[in-house]
C-alpha cells in the first residue's frame, strides 16, 4: 500500500494523466476499501478523475444503470479494467508506470540549461539574499536551478534552504553527514545537479550573481570543442590585506609552476560544462586547481572580471596559515598530474554498415507481464 505523500508525490510528477493507472495499481491490492480510503487522500485536481474512473467501472455501476462515460484515457490508462477475482489490473504492465516516471524525469533534465552550485558551511544568514540575487539575474534568461550543498553545517542553514524551498521551486538541497570540505561539497553538488552547464558560487554572499549571465553569454558564444572554463577575476577583491597579499603571491608562485596563465584561482565564481567537471581528477582542494586542471584535459581558460563584495555575515572559514600549508602540498601533486597527463588522438572509425553507435542503443529490457 502506497504511503499518502508518497501517492501525492507520484501524482506531482507524472501529473493527471497518470490517475487511471493510480487508481488501478491501489486497486490491485487485497483490500479495496483501504486502497479507496487512500486515493481519497491524494491532491483535489485528481480527485474528480479518480472518482470518474471508479464510476464508470462495472463493479461499481448499479444493475440496469448506464455507466457513467470517463475522461479520455491516456496511454498508461487500463486496458481491461480490474479483475472481480483477483482485483488485479488487466492489461497496465507494471513497467509503464517507472517508464512514465523516468520520461517526466528526463525532460525535466533535458530543458535544464544552467545548475547553480553553491557549497556552504554555517550561512545561514547568507541564504536568503543570495536566493534572491540570483533569481533576479537568471529568472527569464534560462531554464536554472539552485543546488545547496550542507558541507555539515550545526547553525540552522539546512533549516533555512528547507524554509526558501517552499517558495523558489527551484531550490533543491544535498547534505553532508559531516563537513567534507569545499572542493567536495562541489563535487556532491555537481553530481546531483541536472544543468548541461554549471556555476559555482561561494555561499558566503561576496560573488555577486549579477555576473552569472555575462559568463553566460561567453559560453554560448564559444564553440563546442575545446572544453571551457569561464574563470571570474577579483580585480578589485574586498578582503582583509593580509588575505590579499598571501593570495597574490600563492596566485604567482601556482601560475610560475603550473603555467595555467590564470589571474585568480580562487574565486569562486566560474562556468563550465557539467561532463568536464566530471572528467577531471578529482583530489581535496581540487576547486583550486580547475584552470590547470581543465588545460590538462585540453581545454580553454578564459578570466573575466566579476565584481566582489565584503562579507556582511558570517564569518569565513579559512585563514593564511591553512591554506599555506595544505597549497604547498597540492601543487606538487597538480605538478605530477600534469607530467603524467596522456590525451591520445582518437582514429575515427569507419564501419561498413552505417548504424547506431552501440553505446547510444538503449540497454534491452524484458517487458514485464500485465499485471
């Protein structure tokens, strides 16, 4: 028997077509009272085709009277109706319904254009205007959404994205048990998120969202190949001096050795295809490695000035001497990644017979029986 929000949550995504396969499916179960009892409980659009599927059943039309005509049944509708015996559905295999699911799943996906990642750690004071800043630079422009990661926060940030939720469809939240670090709550992030393109933020408010669609439009401009990384530039960054200093000359001594001919690494602020992301090595702190990384990959780089804000709440998570000790480290792992770096030149193949390439065929299913 199907839990009552989880009925609602199945009737949210497959929406009103899928009712008639609903109503046979709680049907099917042993007891017909319990299963009507719970349909009743679903949402009150679907109600009255819920109600129009039952009616125009013979086990429910009065001897001598006419049954009522239903609504148009849609492809997943039942072909036989219910089984007196048995009150199992005729002819709805039980494939259709995950099938129905997967497709409504799979054009969501499709239509998404841009994920906004934004790994956080304690912010919660941060969420709230940042939601609204980036509404108000993508709402319009393109299909987005907004990709929280709790990096193990104990403040109320997992409570505040919940909160937004209700309110900005678009938002979705990941959690991590404990506090994993930045370059993996990215990574979380971009695993779940359903854009072809991604945008990383800092949750700390100080990258301004306004910038995302000028990055944007660098994107849709290049051409396809070589893979690209849009890089913000902190010309003018509004952080402490020392901060400054130390990231200036951490930014001359990586460019010096790793010649990946970037201004600034660390801004958080960047644009890239979800796939490249995902081809690269993946390491701790890795998040500041990306230009190198993706010239690795023989990719493009390109920087561009992005404006940077002071932070206004909360308060930050690194400090000079941490981020010394553990970069030093990391370059000279980045160093030996990219001596070892190999990209073949891939030999077209021709094949005699014009076809599919096998690995685009969808995998082969048996159809499951009717239930």
């Amino acid at each position: 028997m199907l839990h009552p929000q989880q009925a609602r949550d199945f009737g949210r995504d497959l929406g009103p077509e899928a009712v008639a396969v609903r109503a046979g499916l709680m049907l099917a179960k042993p007891n017909l009272r319990r299963a009507q009892g719970r349909m009743a409980m679903l949402a009150d659009q679907d109600r009255g085709q819920f109600n129009d599927f039952l009616l125009g059943h013979p086990m429910h039309v009065k001897p001598g009277a006419q049954a009522r005509v239903p609504r148009p049944a849609s492809p997943l509708s039942p072909a036989a109706g219910v089984c007196r015996s048995c009150r199992k559905v005729v002819g709805v295999p039980a494939v259709a319904v995950e099938g129905a699911r997967a497709a409504a799943r799979g054009n969501f996906v499709s239509r998404m254009q841009l994920s906004v990642v934004i790994p956080v750690k304690n912010e919660a004071g941060n969420i709230a205007p940042l939601v609204s800043e980036i509404a108000a630079a993508l709402d319009g422009r393109l299909e987005y959404e907004i990709v929280y990661v709790d990096d193990g926060s104990d403040d109320a940030t997992a409570g505040e994205i919940r909160r937004l939720q209700a309110a900005s469809p678009r938002l979705r939240l990941v959690q991590h048990r404990s506090s994993c670090g930045q370059s993996a709550a990215i990574r979380s992030g971009i695993k779940a998120a359903c854009g072809a393109w991604i945008a990383t933020l800092d949750g700390d408010g100080q990258n301004d969202p306004a910038d995302i669609p000028a990055l944007w439009a660098i994107a849709q401009e290049s051409p396809a190949p070589p893979p690209l990384l849009v890089a913000g530039h902190r010309a003018h960054r509004q952080d402490s001096w020392s901060k400054r200093r130390a990231s200036r000359i951490a930014n001359a001594v990586r460019r010096w050795l790793l010649r990946d001919d970037t201004p600034d690494t660390g801004c958080g602020l960047k644009l890239f295809r979800r796939d490249l992301f995902l081809d690269l090595p993946y390491f701790d702190h890795m998040h500041r490695f990306l230009p190198a990384l993706v010239l690795r990959e023989g990719g493009v780089v390109r920087s561009v000035p992005v404006n940077h804000r002071p932070r206004e709440r909360g308060v930050s998570k690194y400090g000079v001497l941490d981020r010394l000790g553990v970069g030093i480290t990391d370059l000279l792992g980045v160093m030996w990644l990219l001596r070892r770096a190999k990209r073949p030149a891939l030999v077209e193949e021709e094949f005699a017979v014009a076809g599919p390439c096998p690995r685009d065929q969808a995998p082969v299913r048996q159809t499951e029986p009717a239930l």
